[in-house]
C-alpha cells in the first residue's frame, strides 16, 4: 500500500516538472514581452512595465499587418489545399486498391525518407523560370501535397467502415458525393487533427520561404521575427512581444481543436 | 479509374514538385561547376566529399544529434504516455495538454525563447547556480559541447509531447481486459509495459522512430536560428541540411556538390531506417 | 410472375473463383434465405445482385431487365447491412430520407414517406435521434426504416440479426416475418442460421462453395434434402450419420449392414436405382426419428456421453460402437437418468440413405 503511494507520489512529481518544464517558456515569453532586453538577458521572471515599449518599438520596425495577413494567407490556402488533395488520395488509395496504386503508395513513402535540401534548388531554379519567386504561389505549391497527410488520411480511412460506403451507393450517391456527404463528416476529427498538424507546419514553414520570398513586405512573421532574432544585439522585449503574437494563432487552433485532436489521432493509429 | 481520379491531384502536385526537381537533383549531383556553369563531373562530388573537412564535420554533428536526440526523445514519450493512460491518475487532461503545449510553438518562438532562457546570466544558469548544480555559468551558446547540448534539448523540449500523442492514441486503442487479465495472473507492472504494451505499440514506435530519424537528418530551423545562420560556435552546431543551405545560397552558389550533400542524406535515411525495420523485425521473431 | 432472376453468373477475385455458376429464379413477393456456412458466398452473390460487385459472367435480371451494369440505386433494390450502416452524422429522419433527397425527390414528399416508413417500424420517438443514442434493436429497425423508404422491388438483407444477442433476435425475426406480410416484397435475406433461414424462409438457396446444393421450400428440405450437405445443414440438433454397407440390393430396396453395431441391418425402400452389393454408404437418422427399443426396427445400443434435459425434451449425446457421435432427441425420458447406454430403434421409412459421394439415394 504505502509502496504504491510511494510510486504513485513519484508520477505526480515527474509529471509535474515535465508540465514544467513544457509550460515554462510559454510563461517565460510572456513575462518577456513586459520586460526589456536588458531584464530578459539577467533573467528577470515577473512581470515588466516595458509591454508598451516592446510593443511600440515592435509595430515601428514590423510592418506588422501586412506581415501577419501574409503568415495567415499562406497558412491557411495551404492548409485548406493540402487537407483537400490529401485526404482525396488517402482515400483513393485506400477505398480503390490495385497492385499498381499499392506499389505507387509504397513508393512515395520510400519519398519520404528525401530531405527537402535535396529538391530545394531545383524547386528554386523551377519557380525562377516561372517567374513566381517571392510570389506566395511559390511557398504553397510545393507543400500542397505531403505524402505525411496522405499516409495518415490513407491510415485514417481504414477505419471508416465500408458499409457506409455501400450504403450511400445503393441510396444513389457518386463517389464524390460519398467522399463529400459521408466521408467528409464520418472524419472531421481526422480533418480536425490533420489541421492542427498542417496548419502549425504551415505557419512555421521556415527553410523554403526563407529561399522563395525575397522582399520585405512578403516575408512572413516566421521570417521576420528570425530575422530579428539575427541581429548582433537583438532585442528580446520587442521579439518575445513578436513571438506572443506569433504564437498565439497555432495555440487558438489548438486548443479549439483539441479535443477532436485525440480522437483523430486514434484512428490514425488504429 | 474513379480511384485514379481521387489520387490524380496529388500525383500530379508530387510529380511535378517532388518526383521532377529529385531526378533533377540527382543529376545535378554529378555535375560540377560554381553558379549555373556546370558540366559532367561523375564521381568528382564524392570524392570531394571525403576530402571536405567542414562536409565530414557536418555529417559528424548531424549523427550525433541524431544518436542522442531520437533515443530520448521517444523513451521520454513512451514513459509519460504509460503514465497519462493510466485511468486512475488525476489531472490527466491538464498533463497531457502541458506535455503537447510544446508543439504548439511556432519553431521561431520557442528558438528565440530558448535563446533568451539560456542566455549567460539568463534564467537557466542563474537557477542551476542557485541550486548549486553548476558553480559558474554555463556557455550556453558560445560553447561547442554545450551548444550541441542545447540543440539536443530544445529539440526534445518540442518534439516529446507529439510522440506521446501518438503512443496515447494507439494505447487507447489496446482492449483493456488484456491488462487486467495480466493483473490476475500476477504479472508485475513492469512487465506488463515490457511484454503487453510495448509489442502491441511497436509498429507506431517504428512509425515515430522513423519520422524522427528523417526530420533529426534533415535538422536545419533550429540550428539556423540558435545561431543565426552560422552553425557556430565554430561549427560545432553545422548539420548536413544548414550546409546545404549555405553551399547553395551563402558561398559562391556550387549547386551540383550541394545536391550531392542532399543525396548523402537521402542514403543515411535509408540506411537507418532499413536498420529500424530490421530490429523490429528481429524482436518479433525471437 | 419472376422478380428476380440469376444465369449462370459468376464471380472471380482475381484467379479465386468465389461464385461458380449459380442459376435461380425468385418470384415477385417470395422471401428467399440463402444460407450456408460462412465464406461459402452468399454476400458475395447478394452485393452482385446489389450492384455492389461487378458480375464476372451471367445475366443478372430484376423484374425482367437486365441489370448487370445498372448503378446501385436505380435497380429498384435496397439494402439492410449486418452492422446496420447508418450515417453517423446524420439523425434518423435524415438517414432514412438521404436517398430520396439525393433522388431528387421533394422535401414534403420525402417528410411523407419518412413518417409513413416510421409509423410502419414505431420509429416516430426516435426520428430526431442520432444513430449513437439507440439500442442494437433501434438500429436495426432504423436500417430497415431507411430500406422501406425507398418503396424497393426487392430487399436484400445480409445477415442483419447478427449483431444482436439471442432474445432480441427472435424478436426482429418475427418483425421481419409480419414485415414481409403487410408489405408485400421480395425479400432476399442471407444468414448462415438455419434456423432464421426455417423459420423467415418461403424458399430456402442453400449455398456451398459458391454453389446452389438445393433450392426448396423448408419443410421440403427438412424432409427430403438432395445430399448428405443439406442434410446435414438443415435441421437442428443435426442429423446423425452413421457409416454403413450394402449387403443385399435388389428391386424396390437395399440392405445395409451399419459398420460395427452388432450386425444391425436396416432394409430401406428405394425407388430408384440401388447401389452394388458392397458399396460403402451412409445412413442418416434425424435426432427426433430415433424410436424406443422394441418400437419395430433395427435396434443399436450406443454408450450414452451427456444428456442433457430440458423439461420438455432431452438431448442424449452418445457414442457408438464404431466412434460415431450422435444425438437423440427424446420427449419424456427422465426414467433414462442415470442410464450408461441406451438401445434405440432406427425407423426405415424415416432414414436416409447417401452414396459414398453425398448423393441421397431414394
Ligand atoms: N474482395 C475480396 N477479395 C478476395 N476474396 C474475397 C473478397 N470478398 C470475399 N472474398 C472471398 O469470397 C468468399 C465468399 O465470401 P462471402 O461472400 O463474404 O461469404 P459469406 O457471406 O457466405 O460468409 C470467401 O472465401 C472470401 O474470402
Ligand atoms: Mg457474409
């Protein structure tokens, strides 16, 4: 008994400084954004009377609306575009099987394992040609289809059940509509976890915007909070304030989403 | 052909954004030449990788990132998602979100704040002298070992809390009775994690372990933000992908030995996970 | 008049041929049961009638056209799944009016028929619930709600009472059964039961290997199955089988020595052509045909394994000499409690005679 409490007393406290240990730097980029660089550097961890500062100092050098609207287009056009033709696939692969779509899909995961340096200057030279450089065009093409998204949607539809499918056929549906009617809303919690996924890689793209986007005004608020972070003495009060900003967007998604989060993972998993 | 039809689009965007510039890649990798000068080259970019110092050191940081970072990483996971799935803990809820918190950051925020958190007379040093753990502060981004050190641990920091998502999915999925039955038959707790948990969880383990070894090898965002683009101090941060990144954009662009670089990569995913297979595979054989 | 009618199709998975050339024909408000034991084909032919699976070669005709390569929705079928298949998203007034609304039919008139089918099932508290929030039964009926609304030619069920414990069955059973009389439709319902196929069934399909071994009414089958399968499948407890020779064979009937029971003979009447003296063949006593000692009749004594009574019949699970099992249905046999061995008379009108390839002989 008491050696089960013993152990029980244990979890709680490693659990609890790993929650700690999570939580922390939330609550350090916060307190941050009150404080000035100088505070942040010796470590100051209440909270600051430099928020206005910070904040002003911030909306000076960034062009902030323009820059977060960039961030948003691109994430979300991304998003809706990648959950689409994903999940299409995923579910073409899986509902329609041949030897010759099996040996495909097994061939794009053998894709996976391809860094994306490997494909990062012909996809350059290919967009210059194009004339699409430091358009948004450029950033979303390429991260349309993830063969990750599909792998999972196709992982997430074997266990949609199939009689679902057979009776929406003989209540008169086409396979689009079935995809569309019964598919669609039998899945939204893997749509839900497939989002918070696709929506945070989106929005902290980093390696092929940094090479695509070009100007300023383009740039997104990952770039250009990097680009802060680079500077010889940067200012950690205006880039925590910037980084709250920038943070909160993926944490609203999140914890909208959440609960439907699990439950899409399982059926992933499955 | 309704079944190519669904697939069609992503074919199509795969093709001509994936499949197409890897061939391309692949080609260019035998060719030699600075800026967009090239001609055939053969076998001229390997043998100038065993002669390039910065490649090998490169290569060297990028394995140990990898040989540390995965391990910890996916045993910590595992650990805290036998604890979360057990039905009888209180707080369930606000640890796992606690522990998930993390992937939530976006990858600049959560760089920036390690930065400032580690600073030299930051946050973490002031807290480990007080605690008497370190008698002076710690170089946290000035020096090789410990910059390394910090690398490993930010990555962990993100990543832990999303492979325990998985492994808590998959674990709800395990019936039940299965464990209670085990209780009844005396087996211990350990041995329940041992023998019934980790069999049954194995093939995500492998599907984690895999992903995580391909994103490790292809590390660059944090690298390049930790140190603003250098792979400093004194290269002791510079991974495979940061050293593409540089080779193309930085120096005077020499497209076909970066390409190359990238193809040293794709071989080391292979290789890995080909060996990642191979013990799961043995394990359940013996 | 034909409703449904099946030639020679066929059906492959690849080189795996799964249906091997099955002919039927169902009349218009025939309930039709195929049965047989599982993996023998009887979802694979009902998702062809369906329209769920391509048919590989033959003709499939539903009221008098060809339909092979008709879409699903427009032959006139509708279809009860075995895990009821309801759309989870949607509540049961929207399952059950789905089809109509992708039919293009208007909102009034599918409110109409969703009531109308809803009074016919008692669904009418349920129409605003989602499929999670009813019982086993509920779904069930609400999978049939959904079917009726389409006002089919022909329903086709696969196995639908499968999923639902042992009293609940039998209670759809009997809904199905009052189901089929006041509407008035062909029905094709599948189930490896033999006794939901007894007890729904106008006309029994018993299914082996992917083909027909018997077509017939059920008592029919009951009294006179083709092969030692039907036989065999039909009834319950089983009919018993016991190994045997002929030793005489003549016009009109055949003697046949039962192999190791004390030399007991049973004279059976055939009508046809009999089998050659020293033929192997078997003969079949059904459970309840067995007769007390002294009833008339060969008589064997068999060593008694487990009896089980039930109050009104007992089952005595038995041995015989030669390693048989077999079992004996008794009406009032308490004064057998107790008993090691039993001497029970075989009736000759009431048994059954096989070939050694399965084939009745009469
Ligand atoms: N899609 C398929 N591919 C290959 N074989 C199949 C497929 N569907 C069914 N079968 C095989 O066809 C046979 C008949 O299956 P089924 O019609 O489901 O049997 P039943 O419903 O009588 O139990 C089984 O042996 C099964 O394994
Ligand atoms: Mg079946």
């Amino acid at each position: 008994m008491t050696f089960a409490m013993l152990r029980r007393g244990i979890v709680y406290v490693l659990l609890s400084l790993a929650a700690f240990v999570s939580v922390f730097p939330f609550y350090w980029m916060v307190v941050g954004a009150t404080n000035t660089s100088a505070e942040i550097i010796k470590g100051k961890t209440s909270l600051g009377s430099a928020l206005i500062t910070n904040a002003t100092a911030f909306f000076t050098q960034v062009d902030a609306l323009r820059i977060f609207w960039n961030s948003g287009v691109i994430a979300v056009v991304a998003t809706a575009l990648t959950l689409l033709v994903s999940s299409l696939a995923g579910y073409g692969f899986e509902m329609f099987r041949s030897r010759l779509r099996e040996k495909l899909f097994g061939f794009l995961l053998l894709l996976l394992s391809i860094p994306f340096a490997a494909m990062m200057v012909p996809l350059f030279v290919m967009f210059s040609q194009a004339k699409l450089v430091n358009t948004f065009t450029a950033v979303i093409l390429p991260t349309i289809a993830s063969i990750f998204i599909i792998f999972y949607f196709r992982q997430a539809t074997k266990a949609f059940p199939r009689e679902l499918r057979d009776a929406a056929k003989i209540d008169g549906l086409k396979e689009w509509q079935i995809f569309l009617y019964v598919y669609l809303p039998v899945m939204r919690s893997t749509y839900a976890a497939a989002t918070i996924i696709v929506f945070m890689a989106n929005w902290n793209n980093y390696l092929w915007p940094l090479v695509v986007l070009q100007t300023a005004e383009n740039k997104t608020i990952t770039l250009i909070l990097s680009g802060l972070t680079a500077a010889y003495t940067p200012d950690y009060g205006l880039i925590l304030f910037g980084t709250v900003l920038a943070t909160l967007p993926t944490l609203i998604i999140f914890f909208l989403l959440q609960r439907r989060f699990v439950e899409g993972m399982l059926g992933a998993v499955k | 052909m309704t079944g190519w039809a669904f697939i069609a689009p992503a074919l199509i965007l795969l093709g001509l954004f994936m499949i197409y510039p890897i061939v391309w890649s692949l080609w260019m990798s035998f060719q030699v030449g600075k800026g967009m000068n090239l001609s055939f080259g053969g076998f001229a970019n390997i043998l100038r990788l065993t002669k390039d110092a910065v490649f090998i050191r490169a290569l060297g940081n990028t394995f140990t990132f990898f040989i540390f970072q995965v391990p910890i990483m996916i045993v910590l996971a595992l650990l805290f998602a036998v604890a979360l799935n057990d039905a009888t803990l209180k707080f369930r809820g606000f640890f796992r979100t606690a522990i998930f918190l993390p992937c939530a950051t976006s990858l600049i925020a959560y760089s920036t704040v390690f930065k400032s958190m580690f600073a030299i007379d930051g946050v973490v040093n002031q807290t480990l002298m007080e605690l008497h753990l370190i008698t002076a502060p710690i170089s946290w981004l000035g020096d090789p070992f410990w910059a390394k050190v910090l690398i490993i641990m930010a990555i962990t920091w993100r990543w832990t809390g999303y492979n325990m998502i998985f492994y808590l999915a998959a674990m709800q999925n395990i019936d039940r009775s299965i464990y209670e039955a085990a209780r009844i038959d005396g087996v211990p707790a350990w041995a329940r994690f041992r023998y019934l948990t980790i069999p049954m969880l194995k093939p995500v383990i492998l599907f984690t372990t895999v992903i995580s070894t391909i994103g490790t090898l292809q590390l660059f965002d944090e690298v390049y933000n930790f140190s603003a683009g250098s792979g400093g101090p004194s290269d002791s941060t510079l991974t495979l992908s940061l050293y593409i990144y540089n080779l193309t954009f930085k120096f005077m662009p020499s497209f076909g030995y970066s390409a190359t670089v990238s193809w040293v990569i794709v071989v080391l995913v292979g290789i890995l996970s080909f060996l990642q297979f191979l013990v799961a595979r043995d394990r359940r054989t013996s | 008049m034909s409703s449904l009618k099946l030639t020679d199709v066929h059906k492959s998975y690849g080189k795996l041929e799964v249906i091997k050339g099955v002919d039927l024909e169902i009349q218009s408000k025939e309930f039709v049961v195929f049965v047989g034991p599982s993996g023998c084909g009887k979802s694979t032919l009902l998702r062809m009638i369906a329209g769920l699976e391509h048919i590989t070669s033959g003709d499939l005709e539903i009221g008098g056209v060809r339909m092979n390569d008709v879409d699903p929705s427009k032959r006139g079928i509708a279809m009860v799944f075995q895990s009821y298949a309801l759309y989870p998203h949607m509540t049961v007034r929207e399952n059950m009016g789905f089809a109509l609304r992708f039919a293009g039919v208007a909102k009034d008139q599918i409110a109409k028929q969703v009531n109308e089918a809803a009074r016919i099932l008692a669904l009418e508290p349920l129409l605003d619930r989602l499929p999670k929030e009813l019982s086993g039964g509920q779904r069930q009926r609400v999978a049939i709600g959904r079917a009726i609304v389409r006002n089919p030619q022909v329903f086709l069920f696969d196995e639908p009472l499968s999923n639902l414990d042992a009293e609940l069955r039998v209670h759809m059973r009997i809904e199905i059964a009052r189901l089929h009389k006041e509407l008035q439709t062909t029905i094709i319902y599948v189930t490896h039961d033999q006794v939901e196929a007894m007890t729904l069934a106008d006309t029994i399909v018993v299914l082996r290997d992917g083909i027909i071994e018997q077509v017939g009414k059920p008592l029919d089958l009951y009294d006179n199955p083709a092969n030692l399968f039907v036989a065999g499948f039909i009834g319950s407890p089983k009919m018993n089988f016991m190994a045997g020779v002929v030793t005489a064979s003549g016009h009109g009937g055949v003697t046949v020595e039962l192999t190791n029971q004390g030399k007991a003979h049973v004279v059976l009447p055939l009508s046809g052509p009999a089998p050659a003296v020293g033929a192997a063949v078997t003969v079949g006593v059904r459970p309840e045909h067995f007769g007390l000692a002294g009833s008339g009749g060969p008589e064997i004594t068999v060593a008694i394994d487990v009896a089980e009574h039930l109050g009104s019949t007992s089952y005595i699970y038995a041995n015989t000499k030669s390693g048989e099992q077999i079992i004996i249905e008794r009406e009032e046999s308490r004064h057998e409690l107790g008993h090691e061995s039993i001497t029970v008379a075989i009736d000759p009108a009431k048994t059954f005679l096989f070939s050694a390839a399965g084939e009745r002989l009469r």
